[in-house]
C-alpha cells in the first residue's frame, strides 16, 4: 500500500507520460486510489458490465470514457488530514474570469427558462454557465491536497485522458452505489450557502424543487421495490443542500444499464419533463457541457486487490457520482481553468438571485485554485 506522496507521485507521472489516470477518494473516507491505465488508448463503456473507472458525459448518447481493469493498474493508500501540509496548499493570486457580460448573458438565459416554464409544460429547467479563470500554474499535487482538506464529505477527484484533457472536482451527489442487486441513490436540490449556523430555513421554492426531484425518481423507479427516506441537509463545502436517499433492488428485468439511462441525466442536472428539459439546455446554453453534469466513479471496481500488474476483482462493486462542482484544467495556449455552475429553475426563480447562487457554487472550485478564498 501506499501512502498520499507516493500515490500523487504515480499521478504526476502519468500526466508527465500522457497515460490516462484518475486519482481520487470518496466520501469521508481516508483511501485514496490511483487507477492507471497502461497505454494512450481511448476506450469507452459497451454495456456497463465492464471493470474499471467510468467517466460519462451529460449527453446520455455519447460515449462514456472507461478506464479498464484489463490495461490499468490501482495503486490504493491511507491519508491522515493532519498530515496535510497546508504549506502545499499554494494558490494563484484570484483574477476573475467571467467577461463583464458574463452576468447579463446568465440573467437573459435564466428568464428565458423562467418563460418556458410558463409557457409550456417544463416545471423545472437546470441552467447553467461557464467561467474561464487564468492560472500561474497548473498544479496536480496542491489541488488534490485542498480538495481532501476542504471537502471531506465530498467524492473528489483529478481525472485525464490525453484526447480528451484534465478535470478535477468536488461531487456531493451520488448518482448510483450497486452491489449484489441492492443498490442507493439520492435526490439532490435546493441550495443556500452554510452561514455556520445548525438550523436551516429552507424557502419554498427550494423545498418544492427537491421534492421535485424525488418524486421524478420515485416515479422513475416505480417498477421496483424501492424506499425512500426522510429529506436532511447534506453539507458540500460552503453549501448546503436538501437530500433524499432511496434504496432499492434490481430486478430480473432491470440490470444496471437501464438503472443508469432510467437516472441519468437526473432532474437535478437536467429539469422535467427530462426530455423537454434537456432540449431547452441544449438550444439555449450556448455551450457544450461535456463531462459537467454527467458522471464518473468505480464500475464494478470496488473491493479489489493488487498483484503484481494485474487486478483482481472480489464482490465488485458500483459507485458513481455526479459530476458536479468541477472545472477543466487546461495548460495550452496559456494556464487556465473552466468552471462550470448552474441552478434549478422553477417559475418562482428570481434571476439575480439564481446568478448570486453560481457565483456561491463557483467558490468551491476556486477555493482550490486561490489562497484567497479560504
């Protein structure tokens, strides 16, 4: 086993080499894994009854890019958080990115959803934007450092492929955790920033618009047994949201490739009615998602062990995430990230308010590229 220098070293290198990697942990755990594949070579996912680390698009029709087990090695290790040295923890001076129109263009594109909402059957469009943030430098190590110090309740990772190019991110929301049949997801919506106070007073639209979402999956979900909990705050960094867990079993007729095109795009990435929802994004946005709001995680990839330079599975398992609170790293022409942010839309929005909201959103990706924001 490992420890995190070692680990951050396998990635650094790997990036140095243009291998694809992903090194990551997931929520309030102390094991980090560093899954790196063994050549250049761009696979994607045929039938999710593959092995490996999977990273899927918010598009549900284009591919979704996997890691195997069959040409990858893991690398696992154990972290402490008072080993961090926050010494590590440099960051670039902040310069905002968003173009002064930035604003305007967001708060047009929020009222045009607030429009289609009163004028067609939409009930509930995710909208959402782009920020472009220059960087000193592009630093793999103390990235990852501040994301495991920041947002321990969080699945963070550091993902690159050289066709494709560097992600990072913070996700609280799980899309899908499956093993022997029973699998856990949840219903993720509402967002206000934590004040650092206990109790929480949710406004209504945030709490029609979670309830929103767990009624989407639970109708989704209605051919299986399936029981859903009790709505409670759920912490991401400076945010807090509502959430729902739901539990249920697969049936003989519903393998995990349907559970994942029955979820995915969730309601809370993309609106209702999901199709209609979808449309709407992709003629009014302006811009091209990719990864942002799809998903990745370990696909039957759980409990495993190493030997020598081949892996071997044992009660493999499936945890994916959705692949929120993330940014695009990227070094040529010049250093840079791109931050992407969004919100629920419902006819009771408020446009400023909805723009006050992805700024909050964008601070988590900039506390780990900033000493600034803390």
């Amino acid at each position: 086993m490992s420890n995190l220098k070692d680990l951050l070293e396998k990635a650094n290198h790997a990036h140095a080499k243009e291998l694809p990697f992903v090194i990551y942990r997931k929520p309030d755990s102390k094991r980090i894994s560093c899954l790196i594949q063994k050549d250049k070579k761009l696979q994607f996912v045929e039938n999710y009854k593959e092995s490996g680390f999977v990273m899927a698009p918010f598009i549900h029709s284009d591919k979704a890019v996997l890691f195997s087990d069959k040409n990858s090695v893991l690398y696992t290790g154990d972290y402490d958080l008072e080993s961090l040295d926050s010494t590590d923890f440099r960051g670039d001076k902040i310069n905002d990115g968003f173009k002064n129109d930035g604003k305007k263009k967001h708060l047009k594109l929020v009222a045009e959803g607030i429009k289609a909402i009163q004028d067609s059957d939409i009930i509930k469009v995710v909208l959402s934007r782009q920020e472009v943030l220059s960087l000193d430098a592009i630093d793999i190590t103390a990235i990852f450092k501040k994301l495991l110090h920041k947002y321990p309740a969080a699945f963070i990772y550091i993902w690159y492929h050289p066709e494709i190019g560097l992600w990072a991110g913070a996700s609280p929301e799980t899309l899908i955790q499956a093993e022997e049949g029973n699998f856990r997801t949840m219903a993720l919506a509402g967002t206000t920033a934590f004040l650092g106070k206990k109790e929480i007073t949710w406004g209504e639209k945030e709490i029609d618009e979670q309830q929103l979402v767990t009624d989407h999956i639970a109708n989704e979900l209605q051919e299986m047994e399936i029981s859903i909990g009790s709505p409670y705050n759920k912490m991401a960094g400076n945010l807090v949201h509502i959430c729902t867990d739901i539990h249920g079993k697969l049936t003989k007729n519903q393998d995990l490739n349907t559970l994942i095109r029955t979820l995915h795009p969730t309601a809370a990435v993309c609106g209702l009615p999901k199709k209609k929802a979808e449309n709407f994004i992709l003629e009014h946005e302006g811009y091209n998602r990719g990864f942002y709001t799809g998903f990745l995680g370990e696909l039957n990839l759980n409990k495993m062990i190493q030997q020598g330079n081949s892996i071997k599975n044992e009660l493999p398992e499936t945890i994916l995430f959705v692949n929120l609170r993330c940014m695009q790293l990227i070094s040529k022409p010049e250093n840079s990230a791109i931050l992407y942010v969004g919100g629920g839309i419902t006819s009771a929005s408020i446009p400023e308010q909805e723009w006050e909201e992805t700024i909050a959103k964008s601070k988590v990706m900039k506390s780990v590229l900033f000493d600034s924001f803390k």
